[in-house]
C-alpha cells in the first residue's frame, strides 16, 4: 500500500508529488501525462506578438525536479476512488486497483465547447479557452469572446482594459444588466453583440474570423487576432463524486490546508474551489495538498 497516491500530472498534482518525495513518502503519481494545461501553447499568426504563458521557468524547474526525485508516475486514467480499509483504492481505465493510505486529486477541469465547426481545427491556432489569463497582454489585439454568462462580460470587462477591440458575442442581455456588465457596456472599445450565436470558425493556418447569426436570424462575420471561448468549466471530479464533498459547480470544497471532508483525502489546483485558476495558485495547492496528508499520516509512520 502507498503512503499516497496523487492523481493528475498538472501543476498541482507536480508540486504534491514533488512535496510528499522530499517528507519521504512513499508516492505513487497516477496521469497519463505530466504538465496538464501548462503543455498548451497557443500559437497566432506571425503578424501578431506571441501569447507567453506566465510562470515557464518555474514550470520547467519543478518539472525538472520531478525527474530528480524517487516516486512512482503509473500512466493510467483513474475512474474512482473508494473507501479500502483504512484507507483507499483508486481504480483506473485499465482495471487496475491501486491502494493507498492517503490520495490528492488533482485532476484540474474541463472547458466546454462550442461544438462548431472550425472549433477542432482552430483550438491554439488563434482560438483558446482562457481570456482572463492573457488579459495583460492584450495590447493593440482585436480581440472576440464569445460567452453567455458572467465569465465572458468578466473576460470582456478586462480584455477591454489592454485591447484595441473587443467583441463581446453571445450574451444575454440580463448579465450585460451587471453591475460590470455596465461597466462593459460603457467601454468605447467594445462591440456588444448580444443573444448572437457563433455557427463557424473560418480562417486559413489560423483563426480569422467567426460566422455569427444574430436573433433575427441574420449572419454576419466578425474578424479578430484572437479568439476566446468563456463558458463555465467542468471540474474533473466525477472520480470522488459521492465520497467527498463537491460545490454546485462540482469543484471538490477544501478547507484551507487543502483538505477535503474526508480524512486522508486532500485536493488541489483547478478542481477544487479555491479562487483562481492560474498556475502558481495550483502549484501552491498542491504543496499544501502534500503537506497535510504527510500531517495525516505522521502518527503512522
Ligand atoms: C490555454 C491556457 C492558458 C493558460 N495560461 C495561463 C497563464 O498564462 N498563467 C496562469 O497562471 N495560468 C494559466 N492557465 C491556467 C493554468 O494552466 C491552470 O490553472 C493550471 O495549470 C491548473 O493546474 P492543475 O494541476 O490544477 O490542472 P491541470 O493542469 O488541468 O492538470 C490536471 C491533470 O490531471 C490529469 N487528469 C485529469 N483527470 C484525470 C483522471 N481521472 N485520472 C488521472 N489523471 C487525470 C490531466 O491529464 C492533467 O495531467 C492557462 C490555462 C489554459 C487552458
């Protein structure tokens, strides 16, 4: 039996695994991959600056630790975690059933589609889920995003700040009624096109422009240098659904030493409701993830 088994290669479950080896753990990290959202790269075309993802050198070091230290990375997808003995089995795609004294879930989120076509082929050419992110770097971009809810005016709201152009498509009229939907309304910069719907992506390499219908039923076309889709995401955590504690978004609740309402059982990075998803606030979970289960487990060690 482990120690601890981590679940998810991300930012979070890294800095856990990286943790629980340094106290001596003996730690089993289950992902198919490492690096979770942080592989994702979004590419524009050359006439545009690149997009940088904040935190690379810290990304590459603690990945580069990793490799360094002496756990176990069991590549497989884990469907459920449940109660063993004194303490739990996780059980993945391929059948097997792993058993450990404590578990982290780390398994971040999923982000909803729009299920258009020209979505396949222009997601990171010019098409990407996570507008808040990049919201600094947005200077003198045309920028689309595309939502219907509080996510998409919040993203349009500081988008706006940076961006030459914004292009607010898709969202119901009662958010832009917002205090910040307000706000949004009152930036020059920014083209409201309200209850549209977007039925295709067009470009060449990469992402050019949108075919949109308005509510009248006609279509039109909207360019831009980039586009972001801002519908509410899908925590992964169908793993524990029914064994730990899960808010109505389904991010698994955590006090704040990132434990969840079952002993042992502890969570980190975007999967749970901790406030914000970026890439040191995942690395900082999962470091409390591991340290709490190490706190859980002294007495038996
Ligand atoms: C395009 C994009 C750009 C971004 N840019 C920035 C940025 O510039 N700055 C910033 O701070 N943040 C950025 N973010 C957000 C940041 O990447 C995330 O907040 C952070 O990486 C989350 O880490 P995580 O470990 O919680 O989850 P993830 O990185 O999503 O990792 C989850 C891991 O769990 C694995 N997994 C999922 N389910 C299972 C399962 N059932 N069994 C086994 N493994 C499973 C996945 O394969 C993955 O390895 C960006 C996100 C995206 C999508």
């Amino acid at each position: 039996m482990y120690d601890l088994i981590v679940v998810g290669g991300g930012l979070a479950g890294i800095t856990a695994t990286i943790y629980a080896a340094r106290r001596r753990l003996n730690v089993l990290l289950v992902s198919k991959t490492l690096g979770g959202k942080t592989n994702y790269r979004m590419l524009l075309p050359p006439e545009e600056p690149p997009l940088l993802l904040e935190g690379q050198e810290i990304i590459e070091g603690l990945k580069a630790e990793l490799e360094r230290l002496d756990f176990i990375h069991y590549k497989d997808y884990v469907t459920r975690v449940s109660r063993h003995r004194d303490g739990f089995a996780v059980h993945t795609e391929e059948e097997a059933v792993l058993l450990g004294k404590s578990v982290i879930i780390a398994t971040g989120v999923k982000h909803q589609r729009m299920h258009v076509p020209g979505e396949d082929k222009y997601l990171m050419r010019g098409l990407s889920y996570s507008a808040l992110r990049y919201a600094p770097h947005m200077g003198d971009r045309v920028v689309a995003i595309i939502g219907s809810g509080k996510l998409a005016v919040r993203a349009a709201a500081e988008i706006a700040l940076t961006a030459r152009q914004v292009y607010l498509v898709g969202v119901e009229a009662r958010e832009m009624e917002s205090p910040l939907g307000i706000k949004v309304k009152g930036a020059n910069n920014v083209t409201i096109l309200e209850n549209y719907q977007v039925l295709e992506l067009q470009g060449d390499e990469y992402a050019r422009r949108i075919v949109v219908s308005a509510p009248d039923g006609s279509q039109m076309e909207v360019s831009a240098g980039v586009f972001f889709v801002e519908i509410a995401v899908i925590p992964n955590s169908q793993l524990v659904v029914g064994l730990v504690d899960v808010d109505p978004g389904g991010h698994i609740r955590i006090d704040e030493r990132g434990r969840t309402n079952v002993p042992g059982i502890c969570a980190a990075g975007d999967v749970t409701n901790t406030y914000m998803e970026q890439v040191l606030v995942a690395a900082g979970g999962g470091v409390k993830a591991a340290l709490s289960a190490y706190a859980y487990l002294l007495p038996g060690l």
